[in-house]
C-alpha cells in the first residue's frame, strides 16, 4: 500500500487544477513521489493539478505535477489531498527527480489507509442488471449469492482510478466470463462450456468478455466518486500483487450474484471495494 509523505503546510502555495494534457512526464502512470498536502482548497479526486513546494530547510522552489488521489474534508487535523506526483522541476524549468529523504527530513510519512478511503460505492442488484441486459441485449436473471471462493477457476477484473490506484475489483468464476463472452458473439453454448471446462479461453472470447468489463466500469462513476476506469483482466493468476490482496482481503464493501443468462447458463460474480 501506498505510503505519502506529509508535506507542512507553509511549505507548499500556488494550488492550481490543471488539464491532464498539461501533465509533465512521457508515461502518466509513472509516478515519482507520493505526497498529501495540508490545504483548505477542496480538490476534486481524479484532477490534475500543480502546486509550488519548497522542500524544508531549503529556499530553492519547485513546481510538482500530479493527479489528485483523495481529497480529505472529515478529519480537520489530516484536511488536504492525497497526490500521486508525476514531474517535479524548479521553478527556473529544470526537471528533477524525486526528492530523497534528507530533503524530507521534517515530515512524516503517512499510510494511505490512515489518511484517505478511494471511496467507491459498490453498484446495486439492479443497476447491474441493467447494464447486463443492455450489453448481452437480453433479460437476465440476478440474485444474491456466496462470495466466489479462493479455489474457483476465476478471471479478476480490476477497476482503477486516473492514477491507478484500485477502486474496486470484480471477481467471476470461468463459466461466467465465458457465458458472457460468448453471449456477445452467439458462440454456441455447447462450445463455451468446454472452453471454460479447460481453462482455455480463445482471444474472442477473452475480448468479448474485456469489452464487456469496460462497459461496466461505469457502474461505480458517481459525482462523489473519482472517475473509475477498467484496469487489468487476469484469469486464473496463480499470484495476486499486494495492492489487488490489499482490496480482496480487507474490502470495505462486499456484494455477491448468481446470474443466469438465457441459453448458456448461471455463474457467480462478486464484487469488493477498497478499504
């Protein structure tokens, strides 16, 4: 997880919103530093943003760029933004790297968990029903269910902020993701069976089943929410990253379908938002 160092107060001015094409930095998810920033300015998760920092016990100024991870608003004492940094230069235009410790000595670092939640509501029973519907262009069945075991041949969606950071992530058993993958194209249900048998899916099926996690991405948009976008689509990972076991194993939010498509049959989907 994630860990920011807190930057004082007096030691950060000139807080702007940006466009994203003004960014700096050739790959925008690269990032060189993470930090949160005391401020009264409410800042908008998902944002781009710049701000003059001036390292402590130096009167050298720099202009950090970044995208706005979490805004704080609840906790007085930790109020500011959570910042994913992607270019740092001096003010004269210079491009720096990050900053190392012995510039940093007068703050402290600080767990994201201690300091933001993403804050990612988990979609109802209907609103994915729904979007199913729309997308396989039938009616399917949805109900409550058991969580997808650990064991279960499975592929794992993740859904990720600007900053990839993982809002959420959505976990089907291979019947389903072949069911919906091969409801898109009419492939015979007979040959998605086995394909889902053998746990090896061909690429049509694999991108029927993507497109179809792109288009459920925006279950989880809101207005209080940073915009989620799809991240990664892996199926039967013999090894989950830490950021990925971090949402599984400490969900703030749980929910669980069984879901029926006509003509190919039922698997279960199961969702989890970040701590």
């Amino acid at each position: 997880m994630r860990q920011y160092v807190k930057i004082k107060k007096e030691a950060v001015s000139d807080i702007k919103l940006i466009e994203h094409a003004e960014l700096k930095g050739a790959v925008k998810n690269q990032f060189k530093a993470f930090v949160f920033i005391p401020t009264d300015t409410e800042l908008v998760s998902g944002k781009a943003v710049k701000f003059t920092l001036t390292p402590p016990g130096k009167d050298e100024e720099f202009i950090a760029y970044g995208v706005i991870d979490q805004y704080i608003s609840e906790n007085e004492e930790n109020k500011g933004a959570a910042i994913s940094i992607i270019e740092i230069e001096r003010a004269q235009g210079d491009s720096v790297g990050k900053q190392n410790d012995t510039e940093m000595e007068d703050t402290e670092h600080v767990d994201f968990n201690d300091v933001a939640s993403i804050n990612i509501s988990l979609p109802s029973i209907n609103k994915i029903k729904e979007v199913l519907d729309s997308l396989l262009d039938m009616e399917i069945t949805i109900e409550e269910s058991e969580p997808i075991s650990d064991e279960s041949p499975r592929s794992i969606t993740t859904f990720v902020t600007d900053s990839g950071i993982i809002g959420a992530v959505c976990i089907c058993d291979l019947l389903l993701t072949c069911f919906i993958g091969g409801a898109l194209d009419l492939i015979p249900v007979e040959e998605v069976q086995q394909y889902a048998e053998s746990g090896e899916i061909p690429d049509n099926i694999l991108n029927n089943f993507k497109e179809a996690m792109n288009v459920s991405a925006s279950l989880f948009n809101s207005e209080n929410s940073p915009r989620i976008s799809t991240g990664d689509v892996l199926i039967n990972p013999e090894k989950l990253n830490t950021d990925l076991n971090i949402v599984i194993n400490k969900a703030k939010e749980i929910s669980s379908y069984r879901i029926t498509i006509p003509n190919y049959g039922e698997g279960t989907m199961t969702f989890y938002s970040a701590p």
